[in-house]
C-alpha cells in the first residue's frame, strides 16, 4: 500500500521530512545559543570577582587586545543580550515548526483516511515507513 501513496501522501511526507531536518537544524541553533550565553554569563560573573585595575585582554580574531574593566563588561553584557535575544527566537521558531509539523501529520492522516500506524507519520521522528 505505501508504493501506492496518491501523490498529495507523498508531497505530505516530503514536508515532514524537510520540516524534521528544519527542527534538527533549529535545535542544534538553540543548544549553541544555550552553550554560548551560559558561557557569557559565567564570564561576566567571573568579571565581578576581578579588581578593575587588572590587565585584561580580549580576543579580536587571531590577536588578544588590551581592554579595560568597563568595556570588557559592556561587551559581555551585550552578548548576554543578543543571545537572549536570539534564544528567544530559535524557541519561537522551534514552536512554529512543531506546530507545521502536527499539521501537516493531520493533513497526512486526513489523506489516508485516518490509517494512523498504517504507513503514516511516526510523529517527530518522521513518516513510519518511509
């Protein structure tokens, strides 16, 4: 019966195929937007345990700079902004393609007459016979 799929099933499958790489893609995004402001967060708590008088030095490409107190934290707060920032959108993001997803399987199913497990989507992980 899967060989058999009308070719309406099939551009469905495709879209959930293309929507699943999408999810991957944006979770990957997400769990480095996570890493990255974690990071900045204990750098700029760090920061707050060093005298303002310190040598600092921060990494501009290839080369490390002389920077002050000031700028290093200005910097760093800056980054834990935009990264909240970007965090907050790959999560909205994440919600839109997971809500395409359900869908897009609902459309599918429609399609198949409500096979459910009969070759439909297997959920987040994809088509279930594909």
């Amino acid at each position: 019966m899967q060989g058999n799929l009308p070719p309406e099933a099939q551009e469905k499958i495709e879209q959930l195929q293309d929507l699943q790489e999408t999810a991957q893609t944006v979770a990957i995004q997400k769990q480095e937007a996570e890493s990255s402001l974690t990071e900045s967060q204990n750098a700029l708590d760090e920061l707050e345990n060093i005298d303002e008088e310190t040598t600092m030095y921060r990494n501009v490409g290839d080369l490390l700079v002389e920077t002050d107190y000031e700028s290093a934290q200005e910097d760093l707060e800056d980054k834990v902004n935009s990264l909240e920032i970007r965090l907050e959108t790959l999560e909205k993001q994440e919600d839109r393609v997971q809500q395409q997803f359900e869908s897009l399987q609902e459309d599918l199913e429609g399609l198949l007459g409500g096979a459910g497990g009969m070759g439909g989507p297997a959920g987040p992980g994809g088509p279930g016979g594909a």
